[in-house]
C-alpha cells in the first residue's frame, strides 16, 4: 500500500496543506527546517490509519488550539489490499488518484486506471474521531476498525523498545497472538508467588486486628495472617525479549530502533506504508546510511509497500536520490511540499550533485548560492566576523550556504527557488554572458551580490584593500605555496623580498589588478579552497574598518549582511 495524496486541515501545527507524494520511488524523504511540521505530516498519516478504536484526542491538537473548526486528515491510497475493494465493502467508492475530492468532478476510475480509495478522519470539538471512505459520486461510508487493521502502518519513533517486548501494541504481536499465553504463563506464575511468599513481617496486625473483632463483636475461626491474592485483569509483568540474561530493551537507542525497523519491515512483507520520524535518531552515521540503503533495497525487491521518513540529519539526506526527496515548507500554518525533480535533466544532475555535497543546506529556510569554494570560504569568515561583532551566526537566522557549481549556479537557484527556499547568490562578474541570467533571478527578486565587471572576487579584493591588507593576503599564500612559488608568479611585478616575505606598493591601479588576475589565475589559484577563502576572509573581515565606505567590496558586504541578518 502507498500514500498517493494527503489532504490536512486544522491539525496542530498545520491550518492547511494538500501534498502529493512521489510516485517514482517507493522512499519518500521529509526533509526542511525545524518546525516545519513534519513530523505532523507523519503523524496525520499514522491517525488515518489507526489500528485501535481508542485514539486520544485532545484541544491541542486543533490548530491553534480551536476547536470550534474540525480537524480533517484525508489520504488517498493505491495497492489498496483486495478484500477491501468488492462491492460489499469499498468498491463502489474506487476513484482516480489525481482527481481531488470536490462536490461535481467525476472520480470514477477508467479502465486499466490505477485504483484508490480516500479515507478521511474527522474530528469535531466533541474528540470523537470518526472514519469514512469518501468519494465524489456517493455519499461517505464508514470505515470499520477491523477494515481500518488491513490498512497497514507501522510507525517508529523515540519509544521502539516497546517492539521488544511481547505486548498490545508490539509488532511482535503480529508474528503470534501472545495474549493467552502470556495470561496463562502470568496467572500461573502469580499463583507460585502468592502460595510461596513470605508475609510475616505482617503479621504482627493480627493482634490488632483481633483486638478489634472482640471489641466490635466479630469473631475469627483461626488465625489472622496475611497471603498474596490474584486480581483478573490486573496482571501487570512484561514478557521480553533478552540477549543471554540482558534484556534488549536495554541496548542503544540505535539498536532498538534497528530491530524494531527490522521486525516492522519482516512483519509488513504484504505492503504496509512504514513511517520512521528523525530515522537518524541514534544511530552513527554508516549505520544510518546503511539503513537507508537497506530500506531502498527492501522496497525494491518487494515491489510493494512504502517508506516515509523524516530527517535532520546532512547524511541521511545525502544518501538519498532527489527522486525520494520531499522539501517541506510551513509559512502562517500552510504547509506546502515540493519535489526536488523535476523535468529539467541538467538541473536534476546539478542538484543531485549539490545534495551529495551541500546536504546542509536543504535543512535550512535561506541558502547563500555561492559560485565557488572561494565564495564559501569568504561566508564562513563573515559567519565569524558576526559572531564576534554581532554576536548572531548564520543560523541564528536560518541561513546556510551551498557551492553553486561554477556554471551550473543558475539552474540550482532556480530549482532551489521553486522549492520555498529563500535564496541570494553571490559570483564573478568576469563572464558577459551570464549578466542576463543574473537579471532573470533579479525580475523574481533574487538579490545578486557581485562585483564591478569584469571582476572576480580576488580581483575586487585587491583593487578594494589598503596596501597593508594586500601585503597580508600575499603573506597568506606565501605560507600555503612557498615564498619560491610565489615569487615566480610576481616575477613581473616590483616587489622586494626580505625574511620570507614580499612587499609590494599596490597604489597603482594596474599592480592591483595584476595581482587580483594572478591570484584567481586557472590552475594557480591562491584561494580557491574553502580553507584558503576562509583565510582570505578573515584578513579581509579583520581590516573591515580600513576599507573606504564607497568601495564595491564594502558596500556588497555591507548589502549580504543586511540579507543576512533581515527580519523576515
């Protein structure tokens, strides 16, 4: 069974969202900045299918608390099993799953159509839950517990180590009805106890007690003592699973949610939809990338059944293809999902590229697209410059940064853009072909930091900074490449050398632009690592104050740190 179509209303931190899922894997990966609901999204899809009539339901679950306005979960799904679909139970309420749910459009399914049933959860100020098959040609049918349990959903979050344990809610229970025979084996048991335990110590009430009787005229046929006494229903022990004498419950977070995932996995070979919130939580990273290929593999060679998780974690979303990728995004209560591929082949290769390399990034709401690793390198030296100036990071406002890919810039800000992210990019201006495809991002009000043409950023850096700076950042690659190196790549400049160190008068405007082109030479760059652009921003970031107000360098610092730190 899989999801195709989930329709929210009113739940918690959701007012609205209407979200299709992919159907080109059988993987569905949650992923977005926090509080982005979705975790919500799961448990939406875990109260559609909820396997017991006993759902608690409370005022906080309504959105905003109002419960004046009535909760509705409504999912559509496919590989839908069998006996659900005949004429005397679902059948006549089949419908297209592309079609939604609105009074007038026909949903009847066409031949050779794949076939879907809705099933909406309602839930008034009353908190009772009420479950229905819907569709637009007939009127709601109620939707029994005991069809409600072949609609299978098995959800994992923090608290796996019930599956380690023969109990109500365990999927154990689902490889062997344990409920007569944990009853008998505890009943037994208790009866050992109770005729075998020693109660004496309490005894010492009984001259009370038969005190008591003479003074209120109740009278004893023997002895008062004190035996243990079986109350039916009460049983209280567990039955679990141990490891020699260690009980698994006791292992790691992590190793019980990996065999909890594995026996839900083994128990759902029939196609259930498998829900696994924060699917990192507790787990090393090969373990957690393990997983996911395993998961992948397992809904492969099943050809049924589906995996929707949700995640934090860079690794999880860097192992995973941007066909399993659902980017989520929450603004006033109305959460929206986005696929990250798309029709465009070269956008999907680039992305595909930037998740395996930035996977940080697509957690965050605001990414800096920065052309290169020079550029990621300077972001960085900013992030520490605001910490110390400003005491406020990048992430104090939910940015983050993502390499570009040199040409392939334009396409990842669009994509990225598509998505509900918030997006600002900042590159060379020494290619006149791409000034066009800067003002098409700047007509959909994308800011463009870059610099007075034909500059690249180190040739901006060295027309803009004082000479002392200049000398400094020349020092800086005297220490990564060898003063030897170096010198030969200013052979035509004059400079005079003296203990390992160059000095260089940069006053005319020619020897500053001379050293900018050597600097970001092809092949010969000085600072094209994020390390070495690191470098190159702290001298810069260090030395802000020389720079003249009016030049481009500070006034492009001065625009992304008010992008930055904006209040939106």
């Amino acid at each position: 069974m899989i999801i195709n179509n989930l329709f929210i209303k009113n739940f918690r931190g959701i007012k609205e969202c209407d979200i299709d899922f992919s159907l080109q894997s059988r993987i569905v990966c949650l992923i977005g900045a926090g509080d982005c609901t979705k975790s919500t999204i799961l448990k939406a899809i875990e109260w559609i299918l909820w396997p017991s009539w006993n759902l608690v339901v409370s005022d906080s679950d309504f959105y905003q608390c109002d419960t004046s306005t009535s909760i509705i979960i409504r999912g559509t799904f496919s590989e839908i099993p069998d006996q659900l679909i005949a004429e005397d139970k679902y059948g006549l309420h089949l419908r297209r799953p592309s079609i939604p749910i609105a009074e007038g459009i026909n949903d009847e399914p066409k031949d050779g159509e794949q076939l879907c049933i809705t099933i909406q959860l309602t839930i008034n100020e009353s908190l009772e839950p009420r479950w229905e098959v819907v569709c637009n040609r007939n009127e709601p049918k109620s939707l029994s517990l005991a069809d409600r349990k072949m609609l299978l959903s098995n959800s994992i979050g923090t608290n796996c180590s019930k599956d380690l344990a023969w109990g109500k809610f365990s999927i154990l229970q689902k490889y062997a009805d344990s409920k007569g025979t944990l009853r008998d084996v505890q009943l037994i048991a208790m009866r050992n106890i109770a005729q075998n335990a020693n109660l004496s110590e309490l005894d010492n009430i009984s001259e009370i007690i038969q005190s008591i009787g003479k003074s209120y005229g109740v009278g004893f046929d023997g002895e008062i003592t004190n035996h243990l006494q079986i109350q039916g229903g009460s049983l209280s022990t567990t039955i679990g699973l141990f490891d020699g004498n260690a009980p698994l419950s006791q292992r790691g977070l992590g190793s019980q949610r990996l065999l909890s995932m594995g026996l839900n996995i083994n128990a759902s070979s029939n196609g259930s939809i498998l829900l696994l919130d924060e699917i990192e939580s507790g787990l090393e990273p090969y373990r957690l990338r393990n997983l996911i290929n395993e998961l992948r593999q397992s809904a492969l060679k099943s050809k049924s059944g589906q995996v929707i998780m949700t995640t934090h974690s860079p690794v999880a979303v860097a192992e995973c293809t941007i066909a399993e990728i659902l980017v989520i995004q929450s603004t006033d209560g109305v959460t929206k999902a986005y696929k990250l591929k798309g029709s465009n082949e070269k956008a999907n290769n680039s992305l595909q590229a930037q998740i395996r390399r930035n996977s940080e990034a697509f957690l965050s709401k605001r990414i800096i697209i920065c052309e290169g690793k020079t550029e990621i390198g300077f972001i960085r030296a900013l992030d520490t410059y605001l910490a110390n100036e400003k005491q406020r990071r990048l992430a104090f406002t939910g940015v983050s940064t993502a390499d570009g890919g040199g040409s392939a810039i334009f396409d990842c800000a669009n994509k990225l853009m598509e998505c509900g992210y918030k997006i600002c990019l900042i590159m060379d201006s020494d290619v006149p072909e791409e000034e066009r495809q800067k003002d098409m991002l700047k007509e959909k009000g994308v800011r463009i930091f870059d610099w007075d043409a034909p500059n690249s950023i180190e040739e901006q850096i060295f027309h803009d900074i004082p000479n002392d700076v200049a000398n400094d950042l020349i020092d800086l690659a005297i220490k990564e490449y060898g003063i030897d190196s170096i010198k030969s790549r200013l052979s035509s400049i004059p400079h005079s050398e003296q203990n390992n160190h160059i000095t260089i008068d940069i006053t005319d405007n020619e020897i500053r632009k001379s050293i900018g082109s050597i600097a970001k030479k092809h092949g010969a760059e000085w600072f094209k690592r994020i390390d070495h652009g690191e470098a190159l921003g702290n001298v810069i970031f260090e030395n802000l104050s020389k720079l003249d107000e009016n030049c481009k360098l500070k006034q492009v610092i001065n625009e992304i740190i008010d992008w930055i730190t904006q209040n939106d």
